[in-house]
C-alpha cells in the first residue's frame, strides 16, 4: 500500500494505492515435465466465493446443485490448501467409492505431487489409472522413484567430474548436495552479485549476459534439456532460468531427504505406516473405512489439519462425526483448523431402512442438512453447466438460483439436437402388456416388464442409428426393475457388436453424483407413486442427463402426483408418445438440425405402444442388415473374400437369436411378427 499526502485548502487528503500483481509461478527447471499444471476451468463468481472460503479457518458450508461444479471446487481447495500451507495434511470423506474416485481423479490431474496423495480402502481398485494409490502401492511408488532420483545424482556427479560412490543411499547424496552441489551454486552467485554490483540493470552489457551461461556450473547435467538452455537476450530471464535450474536440483535432494527413512524402515507394514503418518499430504478415504480404521488411525498418532467431506447430504449425523475423532488432541489443543462440507440437500438423504428410524427419528437427515436448516451461512453455486437449458428446466424449479453457464448456450453439442428424436426430453407414456403393469415376484422387488422391453427396444434404436453405447446409461426406480432390464440388455444386446451394452444399468440412487449425455429412465410403477414421491429422488433421477432424457412410465398415475407436478407441467407440454426420425443418424461431425428446427413431417414416425415400438426395431434392424449385405455385394471380388467372415459372424449373432422361438410372451412380439 502506498500513502500520498498532500493539502486540500486547509485541510490534508489521504490518497492511498493498492498495487496488485498476478502471482507468477518460479521456474520449476528447464525439461517439459517440470512445466506446472495450470486449471483450464474459468470458475465463477460464486465458485470463487465458495473457494476463497474454504481456504479460511472454520467450517464451510458449499450448497451445489447438480451440475454446478462442486466437485472442480473441492479439488480446487484442495489445490490451494496443499500450495499454501506445505505443512498441512488434508482429509477427504466422502460417503461413496464412486464419489471419492471421481474427486481423486481429478485432484491427480492437478499440480500435487504423486508422493502426496494416498488412498485408503478397498475402491482404490475402481480408479481409472494404472497408477496404484493405495497404501502399499504408494510404498512401491516411493521406492522406485528412490531409485530414479539416485541415478539423477549419480548423473549429476558424473558431470561434475566427482569421485566416489555418492549415490548409493539418500544419506551418501545428502553428504554430496551440502559439500559439492550447494558450494557450486554459492560460488556461481557470489561471480553473478559482484558482476552485477559493477554495472546498472537497465544498462548490462552482453559480457554480463554472457556470464550468465559461462560460469552455470551444472550445464553438463543440463545437457539432456531443450535447446538452448540460456536465451542470451536478458540479463533477468536467464538469471530466472538458472534458477529454475537449481530448484529442479534441490527438488531431487529434497525428495531423496524425504525418502530416507524408507532405507532404515524394513516391513512393509512399518514404511505403509510412516507414508500414512509423515509423508502423505492429501489422504482419501470413505467415512465407512475411517469408521473401520478408527481405533488404528488414533494409535498411529494420524494427523491432519483440514477435512473436506463430498456428499455430505448423503452421509448420516453419527457418520459425519467420525472422521472429525480419528485424531488426539494434543495438550488439550485439537489440530483441526478448516472443515468443508460440500454437498446439495435437494437430493438424495442417507439410506435408512428402519422405517421406524426413518420417520419418526428422523435420523435421514444429515448433518449437512440439519446446519442448512438451523441457519447456518451457507455459499450456495448457483450456475450449472451440465445439461441443456431445456433439461436443467425439469428441476431448475427446487433451487433458489440456477442459471446456465456460458458454455450451455454456446458449446455447438448443446446447440444441436439429438438425432433420430424430435425432441431432446420426453414422457413416454407406456400401458399394461397381457393387462400387467408392476408386478412383484418378491416382496417390493417391483419389475414392469413392457416398461423393460420398451426401454431396450429404445436403446437399440439408438445404436442403430450410430449412438455409441458408452454414452447411454439406462436408470430405473427399483433394484427389481434393474435386474430385469439387464437380463433382457444381456439377451438382446450383449452377444451383438453392434449393439452392445449401455455404459450402466443402474437405480437412481445408486447414480447420484454422475452422469451421462443421454439417459434413459423407467418409472416402474402403476399402481401407486411409490418411492418416487420424494422430490429429492425425482431432482437426482431428472438431473443425470446432459443431452437427452428419455422417460417411460404411467402418466395417468404420475401427472396426479402433487410433488412431481412442476417437473409433469412440462413433460405434458410435449407428446407422450414417443416422435422419432429414423433416417437421422448419429455423427458427432456431420451436419445436424439445430434446436428449434422441424423435421420434415413424412419423416416423423410416431410410436404408439411398446408393441409398435418393439415391431420398428425389428424391422428397422432388419433394413440395417439388408444394406450391410449389398454393401459386401457390391465391393470388389478381393474384399468379398475378406468380409465372408464378417457377414457370418454378423448372421450368427445377430439374425438367428431373433428366430429363436421361446416360451417368453415379449419374445412372441418381437420376433414373430
């Protein structure tokens, strides 16, 4: 801050500057890996606000709807917490394996150093790398990397033309970064100050550039580095690559000074124990596993500085504590100094199956909910950039605020629609198959089997038309339900290249906190609303699809529904039979409709009932196989030879299953008409 002063009349002004400058990370070293890795997210205001208050002591409380980036602003704390405090440990609770996955991922992409993060409890195997983060994949980790760094020292002595074996321990380079590296440089910038006391900054001359690079001691062991290793135009940007050059130096000492107690300890028990207690920053677990580990954690003496719970609307009050205690106090003074909870009470509550528990305990609510509801400040995110406006309309209604970000409206995949439909959301409105709708082969194991058969039939129907599969998922109510589309998928679908099998089938609840570009979702019931009555399952069910949702169930039961009606009103605006375009394909660079535009109406096929929708794709799949046969045809004699085998492999698999006669009454539609 600069103060100015200065007369006004008779009286004195205060004029006062605040000078801001952008932080500008130091060179790191010249080689491309030591380059740091940026945040390519712009946040917005509000994330902004959610971060900047996760990083002050206290509690935190971050309200994020779906879409909204709760998890980028989690990682970013993370991020921030781990750069600006280097002697502080994080805990990251979150109820799911999933969910805790997901948040690993990420915080694997950014700026943290490997030998930092760990990963507790049996999900690590789930992680999406080939990087082992648990406990004793870390131990692994660390002593291979000892071994790297030691040949970085023994390459380095060898370019200063050192004798004697100084890179056979952590101990021995220690010993040799003090007495010959560290002397090295003293001496090179004691040559550089007095060169530099001798003439002005802004008039060097290029003898003192020169000096620079002549007198850098290390250019042997630099020699690997992208050419060249000193500019020459600058006195100040080689003097910063030159640093850059040592930091990258004492970054290996100070990992090997780290590493040392690895070649005294000799279990694997004893190095996984002090990697948990001294040399992981950033710990990940879920509170099932920190419930487990407990009475291990506090005799280890566990210490950590920060918590940071995902899903905390998801996580029960007696859970939520849990991880809070995993640590002693020491001299009556806790070491505890931040704890973020980040999750959205408008979705799914903890899972409590004592209804008496349930209801009338109210032990569904969470402590994440019960602070929201007492009042406790709140930052709630209020811009989602997750699905098209017209989607995030379904449940925009919940929440207090909830607008689109930027990229909703601009980014060309939410501009266009979805080929083969005519809209980009519908209800589909399905009736009882042979006068069944839900049944119960077990008690509340609830399956409605025209509701299955229609749904499979639709995500043929998109593989057809070129969709891929990995960008489906197919959710539905009920456990009952699932099981059954996944027999009827693994029936029709799996044995198919063609085909093949949707990225999940899955129940609503057990997808919360994920997502896909289109979803697929049967409501199941027909007799009574059901589970589905609760809003907060609804918003999640509503909430997982970016670019297409397509909904099959009973809309007499549901449109009278009081709860759900905000989201019905608009599903009612369109038809709920099911408007399709079959000669659109699916091609992610070719040209599409925009939004707002109509199809030709001779090009609308307008499906009536799962009957109907079951014959089109039996037939649809049977035009598909006609035009592969004329297409083998008509090539070249040479290529025929080459696709008999393909053409049998595709009659094998695909035309004799749909001749195959059965006992089923769905497969008599489907098949013999």
């Amino acid at each position: 801050t600069q103060s100015t002063w200065g007369k006004v009349g008779e009286s004195s002004a205060i004029e006062r500057r605040i000078l801001v400058e952008p932080y500008r990370i130091p060179n790191r070293g010249p080689y491309p890996y030591n380059q740091p890795k940026r945040n390519a997210i712009r946040f917005t205001p509000t994330q902004v606000e959610a971060i900047r208050s996760g990083m002050q002591p206290g509690l935190t409380l971050v309200v994020g709807p779906p879409g909204t980036g709760k998890t980028d602003v989690a990682v970013q704390i993370i991020s921030n917490l781990y750069h600006n405090d280097p002697q502080h440990r994080t805990l990251i609770v979150t109820h799911s394996n999933q969910a805790l996955n997901q948040l690993f991922e990420k915080i694997m992409a950014l700026d943290i150093e490997e030998r930092h993060l760990l990963r507790l409890g049996h999900g690590e195997e789930a992680l999406e790398t080939e990087k082992d983060f648990s406990r004793y994949g870390r131990v692994n980790y660390v002593l291979y990397h000892r071994l790297k760094l030691l040949a970085e020292v023994a390459r380095l002595q060898e370019s200063l033309g050192v004798l004697g074996d100084v890179s056979y321990t952590c101990e021995t380079a220690a010993h040799f970064h003090l007495y010959q590296v560290v002397s090295r440089w003293e001496a090179y910038l004691n040559k550089i100050k007095t060169d530099f006391k001798k003439t002005n900054f802004d008039n060097l001359n290029e003898k003192s550039i020169e000096l620079i690079s002549s007198a850098f001691p290390f250019h042997g062991y630099f020699s690997n580095a992208p050419p060249p290793l000193f500019k020459g135009k600058s006195y100040k940007e080689d003097f910063e690559i030159a640093e850059g050059c040592w930091r990258h130096l004492s970054k290996i000492f100070t990992e090997l000074d780290e590493f040392r107690a690895f070649e005294l300890l000799r279990t694997g028990r004893e190095r996984s124990e002090y990697l948990l207690v001294r040399e992981a920053r950033v710990i990940a677990m879920t509170c099932t596993h920190a419930a487990l580990r407990r009475r291990d954690l506090v005799k280890l003496a566990f210490q950590y500085d920060n918590i940071l719970m995902e899903e905390s609307a998801q996580i029960l009050e007696i859970e939520t504590f849990i991880p809070l205690l995993l640590q002693n106090t020491h001299h009556g003074h806790n070491r505890l100094k931040r704890w973020i909870m980040i999750g959205d009470h408008h979705q799914l509550p903890p899972v409590i199956k004592n209804m008496a528990f349930q209801k009338y305990s109210n032990m569904e609510q969470s402590l994440f909910t019960r602070l929201v509801r007492l009042g406790v400040p709140t930052v709630e995110l209020d811009a989602q950039g997750r699905a098209r406006s017209s989607l995030a309309n379904l449940y925009r209604w919940r929440y207090k605020r909830l607008d689109d970000l930027p990229h909703v409206l601009e980014q060309q995949e939410f501009k266009l629609v979805n080929p083969g439909f005519v809209h980009d959301f519908q209800f589909i409105d399905v009736q009882d198959f042979n006068g069944i709708g839900e049944s119960q082969p077990n008690p509340f194991f609830y399956q409605n089997l025209a509701e299955a058969e229609y749904v499979v039939a639709l995500f043929m129907y998109m593989r057809l038309i070129n969709y891929p599969a990995s960008r489906i998922t197919i959710l539905t109510t009920y456990n009952g339900q699932k099981h059954l589309i996944r027999d009827i998928v693994k029936k029709r679908c799996a044995d198919h290249e063609s085909l093949g099998e949707p990225h999940k089938v899955t129940t609503v609840d057990r997808y919360q906190g994920q997502q896909n570009d289109y979803v697929i979702l049967s409501l199941v019931r027909t007799k009574a609303v059901g589970h589905l009555r609760d809003v907060r399952r609804l918003i999640v069910a509503l909430s997982r699809a970016r670019l297409g949702l397509y909904v099959v169930g009973r809309l007499s039961l549901f449109r009278n529904c009081y709860e759900l009606s905000p989201a019905f009103k608009q599903f009612l605006e369109l038809p709920v039979c099911l408007h399709l375009v079959p000669n659109e394909l699916y091609d992610e660079e070719g040209e599409r409709r925009r939004l707002g535009e109509t199809p030709d109406p001779s090009n609308i096929l307008i499906i009536n009932d799962m009957v109907h929708m079951a014959n089109f794709v039996y037939h649809f799949f049977g035009d598909k196989f006609r035009q592969i046969q004329q297409l083998i045809l008509a090539a070249p004699p040479t290529c025929q030879d080459e696709t008999v085998d393909v053409e049998k492999e595709i009659v094998n698999n695909v035309v004799e299953p749909m001749d195959t006669e059965t006992d089923n009454n769905v497969d008599a539609i489907l098949y013999e008409m």
